[in-house]
C-alpha cells in the first residue's frame, strides 16, 4: 500500500506531496517527500517506516558482531588509557581489526571530569604532546598543561577513535571472562575474551545461566582501571585463574613516582594480555597518581607499541 498525501504547509509556503512510504518494499527517499528545514513551523522530515530504522541499525550491529567474532585486537575498557592507546593502535596500524569492548553505555571512563568533579583536566608534559596531536587545546602552566574541561579531550579522543575505520566499539558490553589456551608446552596464552551485555553480566545473582558470548584475538589490552563495578578486571581474573600469584593492590598517593612506574610499567603481563593505565596498579601495586592524566595517555600509547610487538613476534 502506498499512497500520496499532499500536505498543506502554513504560512503561504508550497505545498508539498509527501508520499507514505508503505510497508510494500517502497524505501522512502528524499525526493520522495520535499523535506522542509523551515523553522517556522514547518519543520518537514523525509517519510520512514519504522522498521527500516530496526533494519539500519540490526544490520550493521549484528554484521559487525559477526566480523569483530575475530579481531587482532581487543581493547577492553574505553577509559583514558584504552582510548589513548586505540587511537594510537589504529593510526599505526590500519590494517589491524581493532575491536573496543566497553562495560559502560558511556565510554571514557574516569576522563570526563578532572578531581574532586571538578572540570579541568591536568596533563604533566611531556604528555602534553599527546594533545597536540590529537588537536585538544590547552593552557600552558609551565611543568604541566590544563584542559578547560576533561571532556573536551574525552570526547576528542573518542571521535577520533570512532572516526578510525579499523576500529569498532562495543558499548555497554562487558568482557565477563578471558578466553585462556594452553599450548603444547603447557604455556598458558590468553587468546581473546568473553563478553556479555553489561546488564546481564551485573545480573547472573539474578538469573543463572544466561551464557556469554566470545571474541578470538591474539592480543587482547586490558585497561579496566582500578575503581568503578568491574574496576582491574583482567588483574583480578589473572588471579582466580592462578596466571597471577596475587594482586600488587594500589598504594597511596604519590604522583611523582605513580606516573612513570605506570608508563613505564605498561607491559605483556601475561602471554598475550597486555596491560595499561591504572588497571596496572592494582596489577603491580604502583602508586596512584590522582587527578592527572598524563600517564594514561602515555600508557595507552605505550600499550600500542607492545601490542605491535607483540603481533610481529
Ligand atoms: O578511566 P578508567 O577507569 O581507567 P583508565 O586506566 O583508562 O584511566 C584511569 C584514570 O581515569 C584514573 O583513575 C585517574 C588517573 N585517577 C587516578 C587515581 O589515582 O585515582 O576506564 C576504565 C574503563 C571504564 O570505562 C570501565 O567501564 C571499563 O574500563 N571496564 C570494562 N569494560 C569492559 N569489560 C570490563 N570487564 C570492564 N571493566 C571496566
């Protein structure tokens, strides 16, 4: 079924036919419907049916799920450290098929606000050249820089890792598990991760066997963090599996010695697992450095170039 409606349109404008776009295979077009950006109150979008819009975005999702099944990189957690290091993973590497997994609808993680809630970020040199390459603004103070606000590089950062046409990110969906194997030496490696919707994750106390799902990688980042539901997940998991004796746990705060010891530290920490920004704390037992994020940008840069090692052994 199909039919022409004209419709007319107040304050003496043209009147314009606008075909129904009926659910018998017409795909509406824009030269279906003379589409009005008239604030006057004509305001006149394209004619859709609804479930082309459930198409658009099933199609796409559920490809790209079935792609990303194997990708050479999973990232896990979109923080300051994980974005820092895709964007630097991506733009090294186009060839790679980077997939972000991120527990949280809202990437970024601790990033969008500096200390204490309050908005500007501080980013000790020689950080600040991170920044500046990313294109984030920021006044200079000397041994270290300040962004107006945390989520002007946040959401920089985020653009300019989604805009990356080897990278996808999974949002609100948590890697729940690690896929471990063991080879013929009895070398245990990790070998990818396994995911589930973040609100199933939270609920398994609530409905039991609601099974997850798998993504194979020969890397897998882990950049968790040390706080927030899942905070220093793969240090934790790395311990209940026996691939690591115990957790260093975070010590106090010290930013002198916190922010290079996690730059510094950032490393395999197990055959195939590479772990970045304050994950690594509680990883090694490093300070924390506070409100400065320096070191996560680093250390996401850093991770970059140990997950290219690490693919090229
Ligand atoms: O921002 P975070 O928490 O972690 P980093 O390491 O990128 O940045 C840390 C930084 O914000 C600080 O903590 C600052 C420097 N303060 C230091 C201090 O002394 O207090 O991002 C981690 C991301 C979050 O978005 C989580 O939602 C996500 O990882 N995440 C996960 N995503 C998927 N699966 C999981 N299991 C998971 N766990 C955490």
């Amino acid at each position: 079924m199909s039919t022409t409606t004209t419709t007319a349109v107040a304050n003496g404008s043209a009147v314009y036919p606008v075909k129904a776009n009926g659910m018998n295979g017409h795909k509406a077009s824009p030269n279906d419907a003379e589409v009005l950006e008239d604030y006057t109150g004509n305001y006149k979008f394209a004619p859709i049916h609804e479930a082309e819009v459930s198409r658009a975005m099933v199609k796409r999702y559920f490809t790209q799920m079935y792609e990303r099944a194997v990708s050479d990189v999973v990232i896990v957690g979109a923080g300051s450290a994980g974005l820092s290091c895709a964007y630097h993973l991506a733009k090294s590497r186009p060839d790679l098929k980077i997939t972000i997994i991120e527990a949280s609808v809202a990437p970024g993680g601790g990033a969008w606000l500096g200390g204490q809630l309050m908005t500007a970020m501080v980013v000790r040199k020689p950080a600040d050249r991170f920044l500046t390459e990313i294109g984030v603004p920021f006044e200079d103070e000397g041994a270290f820089v300040v962004v107006k606000h945390a989520a002007l590089f946040t959401s920089t950062i985020l653009s300019r890792v989604l805009a990356m046409p080897n990278v996808v990110m999974m949002n609100a969906t948590a890697v729940e598990d690690l896929i471990v194997r063991t080879d013929f030496e009895g070398k245990q490696r990790v070998s990818g991760v396994v995911t589930n919707w973040t609100l199933v994750s939270l609920n398994h106390d609530t409905q039991s066997c609601m099974d997850p799902n798998v993504i194979v990688a020969p890397c897998v980042i882990s950049a968790t963090g040390h706080d927030g539901p899942m905070g220093a997940f793969s240090a934790k998991r790395l311990v209940s599996t026996g691939l690591l004796a115990e957790l260093g746990n975070m010590r106090g705060l010290d930013m002198n010695r916190a922010e290079p010891a996690i730059v510094n530290g950032t490393r395999e920490v197990v055959p195939g697992l590479v772990m970045c920004g304050m994950e690594l704390s509680e990883h090694d037992g490093s300070n924390r450095m506070g409100p400065t994020f320096g070191a996560m940008m680093a250390s996401g840069v850093k991770a970059a170039h140990e997950a290219m090692r690490l693919l090229d052994e």
